[in-house]
C-alpha cells in the first residue's frame, strides 16, 4: 500500500463447512462475491474453511486433505480476488513436502497475486483440537502485509490468545489484525462453561486492540461437526473491534453471514496519540519475554 492511508471496508465471511469441499469453495466464492456488492475492499474466510475441522480426530488418511500453495484454494480464490478487485484472506492446509504441512493463512491481492503467506505460530492440542499431529508450527514469523487497501496482519485461531503475537504484528506496522478461526463448545461444557468460554475469547482479541491501537478481526465458522454425542459445536460469533477495543459489528452465533465494517487508519494515529502505549514501552526490560518460565534462584 502506498500514499496516505485511507478508510477501507472489511468483510467478514462467516459460514458452515459441509463434507464437500468442491461446495464449500463455491460458497465461500459467492460469499466473496456478495461481500464486493455490499463495497468490501478486503474479505477474509475461515480457518481451513474448505473442509469440516478434520483435526477432532489423528487420522493419517486426513493428510490427503492438504494441498500445496499455489494449488486449487488458493487459484480459486485468485481469480475471485482478480474479479472483484478485492484482496482476500484465505485459509489453506498447506503441503510443504511429504510429511511437512501447515495451517497457512494467504492474502491474494487484488489483482489476484500472492502476496504473502503466514502459517501458524501456536499450534494447540487439546481434546477434539489435535493440530499437533498434523500442523509443523510456523517459520515465517509474524508479519504486516502490505496490499493494495491495508497493511494486513494475518494470525491464526490459537495465536488470537497470545498478546506477543498481537504485538510482534502490530509493530511491523498493521492497520488491522484478521483471525481466521475454527472454536467452538464441546456439547457436553456448553451449558456451565460455554459463556464464560466465549466471552475470554471475545475479550483477549479485544484486549489486543487496546494495547496496540489497531482494529481485529475475528472470523469463525458455525455448526455441529464430529458425532451427534459429542464433537463440537462451532460459537460464530465473528466480530470487529476498533482500536479502543469496541465491538463495532458481531455475526450471531448460530448463521452464516457477511459481515461488513469500515475501519480507517487515520484512527489507529489518533488512538495512539492520546493512548501511547508504543512510546512508553520499556524494551530495555522485556528480554525475560524470551524465557519458558522465570524460575525463582
């Protein structure tokens, strides 16, 4: 991006991933198309958006999902971004080589080019979230990128609750900061910790906006996916936060939608003068930062 910086319209596509992966593409193409008619400049999709979240189970079988970038996600959502003169977040497994894959966030701008590439810093393993097995953690570091619209910072799910990740991306000069997400309640917690579960979520993101005078964006799917007793049922919820961390637009819980925002990055300038957390920064003190765990002598 060159010359001053100016307002830009964001979407968000929150959707349902069905067992059809030719039919999610498509609808996430007809999602994009219908986030340009409503005056978006730069959308994003889901994490790994093209399939149900595969990772509930450690199944070898379920690498055959993985493609390589550039390969069919990636060319189909080019040609969506050449189309609509929009740039596009996307979310890929990537085949790197055979027994070396990630979870690989792309931003194709709007002539359709690549114009980089995050794979995923922190990757989690919980119960039903069984990424380790198949996600190498990233090695392209944290990164602003700059597109046609914004310099767009691009995260993934599980690095939305790490404030150094948040930080490390605002300081190479973000305007907004975009999650695409895959979380959701196990059935079984939802009713005693569901809204306790969902809330942390919501208030870490826009905890980042805060400290770092930048917008997020976080962008989930919805549904059931996995055994009708038991997998996970998808929040929604996708929402924008402005620098001071206000929620200016939020998808339901439960539908799929185009969510639309305006940010302008003149208010990321404004923010910081009257909030001036870089500033004050004690870089001097922070090499702790670099430590498991500051172990007592």
């Amino acid at each position: 991006m060159t010359g001053s910086p100016r307002p830009f319209r964001v979407a968000l596509v929150q959707m349902r991933c069905s067992s059809d992966p030719d039919d999610n593409v498509r609808r996430a193409c007809a999602m994009l198309r219908q986030a340009r008619k409503e005056g978006a400049e730069l959308a994003c999709l889901p994490e790994l958006f093209r399939t149900p979240y595969f990772c509930q189970v450690e199944e070898a079988s379920r690498f055959d999902l993985a493609e390589p970038i550039p390969g069919p996600t990636t060319e189909a959502l080019a040609a969506v971004a050449r189309e609509t003169g929009m740039v596009v977040v996307g979310s890929v497994f990537e085949r790197r080589a055979a027994g070396l894959y990630h979870n690989t966030a792309v931003v194709l701008d709007s002539d359709g080019s690549l114009r980089g590439r995050y794979r995923k810093m922190h990757i989690p393993d919980d119960p039903l979230y069984y990424e380790k097995y198949y996600f190498t953690p990233g090695d392209l570091g944290f990164q602003a990128i700059p597109t046609a619209v914004a310099r767009v910072g691009t995260l993934v799910c599980w690095d939305q609750w790490y404030p150094e990740a948040a930080r490390l991306t605002a300081l190479q000069g973000a305007d907004i900061l975009v999650y695409p997400t895959a979380i959701g309640w196990h059935p079984a917690e939802k009713a005693e910790h569901g809204q306790a579960q969902r809330s942390a979520w919501e208030t870490i993101q826009r905890a980042h906006a805060i400290a770092n005078g930048v917008y997020v964006a976080a962008v989930n799917r919805i549904g059931h996916e996995g055994p009708p007793e038991g997998g996970l049922e998808f929040w929604g919820s996708s929402f924008f936060a402005d620098p001071l961390g206000q929620v200016i637009a939020q998808a339901p819980v439960d539908a799929e939608q185009v969510l639309i925002a305006d940010c302008d990055p003149r208010l990321l300038e404004e923010t910081r003068r009257n909030w001036p957390f870089f500033r004050d920064r004690r870089i001097d003190a922070y090499a702790p930062l670099g430590q498991r765990f500051l172990d007592s002598p």
